[in-house]
C-alpha cells in the first residue's frame, strides 16, 4: 500500500515536472504585419525564449485566420533575398530566437479576411515535445526598411 502510494506520487510528480518543463519555451512580442486589403499573405513575427537546458525546436504552426501557416527562413541567393519552408527552428537550451522581417518568420498564406491593425489573431506553435503554445499576435503596421523587409510584398520604393 505504501509503495502503491509512492507511486503515485512519483507519476504526479513527474507529470507536474514535465508539464513545467514544457512550458519552459516562451513566446514574446508577438505579432502580425498589417496588409493592404487584398492581399491573402502576410507573417508573424515574435521572440523565442528557452529556458530549459534542452534544445526545443518549433515544428509547426497553426492558426484559424490562414488556410495556411508555415515556418519560413530567408535567404541570400547569389544577392537576392528569397525565402523558403523549413521543417523546424531551433531554439538554443538557454537562448532566444527571434522571429523578425528579413528572418525567420511564420508566414499564414491564404488569409480569410482582412486584418485590421490593432486586433489580435490565434497562433498556435508546435515544439519538437508536442507541447503546444497559442498565442495572440497584435497586427501591427511595420514600416519596410531596406533588405529587412519580404521583398516580394514590397511594391516600388
Ligand atoms: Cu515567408
């Protein structure tokens, strides 16, 4: 009786344990560039902070405003900046990582209605442990500032 009531506690303990542990990842600032009407395309931006002593990585992204989020890298092709998929991102055990214009970035393709700057939307992050944090980014206007900003939404500047 008192080695099942051990047991119990070390499954309780454990279960709270690893709960805390995956909550360890925290995402910061999120938040969503503003889009003209129209456009079906836009990103979410945010810092990532681990601070366990394990690498986490985010694997997926969810949202119910876009038909569809992906995690995206950009990358310098021979002077062009083009931006592709990634599987995952890395987060350092006890770093940060910031998801930022001319970055990493979520990018939510298939937008199912126009964002107004100010309200807030649904982000779901997957990590590499299959917890999962949703978060509410702020649209927000962000100025393109020269090489930072999606080449491919900037129009003639
Ligand atoms: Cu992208």
């Amino acid at each position: 009786m008192n080695t099942a009531r051990q047991t119990t506690w070390i499954v309780l303990f454990w279960a709270v344990m690893h709960a805390a542990w995956a909550s360890d990842v925290q995402i910061q600032d999120p938040y969503v560039r503003a889009v003209p009407p129209g456009q079906r395309v836009t990103a979410a931006f945010f810092v990532a902070v681990n601070a366990s002593t394990q690498p986490r990585a985010i694997v997926k992204a969810q949202t119910d405003t876009a038909e569809r989020a992906e995690l995206h890298e950009h990358i310098h092709d021979g002077g062009v900046m083009r931006m592709r998929e990634v599987p995952r991102v890395v987060i350092p055990a006890g770093g940060r990582l910031a998801f930022e214009p001319g970055g990493y970035h979520v990018m939510l393709i298939g937008l199912k209605r126009a964002l107004q700057p100010g309200e807030r939307i649904d982000l779901t992050l997957v990590l590499d442990d299959g917890s999962r944090i949703t978060v509410h980014p702020e649209v927000r206007r962000v100025q393109p500032h020269s090489g930072a900003a999606h080449q491919h939404h900037s129009t003639n500047h």
